[in-house]
C-alpha cells in the first residue's frame, strides 16, 4: 500500500484558493471542467497571482479578461 504524502499548509492553502478561484471561474462563465482545465494548465500563473497576494476573485477577473 502506497504511503499518502502529507501536504504542507502552503500548498493546502494555494488549492483552497485554486478551488475558490475555479468558482469565480465557472460564475463567469467556464464549465467546471473549463475552470479546471484552464488552472492545471496554467497552474504557474496562478501560482504567481497567489503569492502576490491576489484574492480568488481578482485571479479570476484577470484570467477572464
């Protein structure tokens, strides 16, 4: 049996925000798979509009724009 890997509060903090951010997503028009697709396949910008402090909203608004 494979051992589960233990995520830091870091990480578990910029999934939360990805997982709000997919909803501002899908409020703005994507499907969920859209929303998801678009945050996995730019998942380093999200990454850095995380760490600059933006809020899921504001991520979402410039992902939409």
């Amino acid at each position: 049996m494979a051992k589960k890997e233990e995520l830091d509060e870091e990480t578990l903090a910029f999934i939360q925000w990805c997982t709000e951010v997919e909803g501002f997503l899908v409020a703005g028009g994507a499907t969920v798979r859209q929303a998801q697709d678009h945050i996995e396949e730019q998942v380093e910008w999200f990454m850095d509009q995380f760490y600059d402090g933006l809020t899921p909203e504001q991520a979402a608004k410039e992902a939409l724009a």
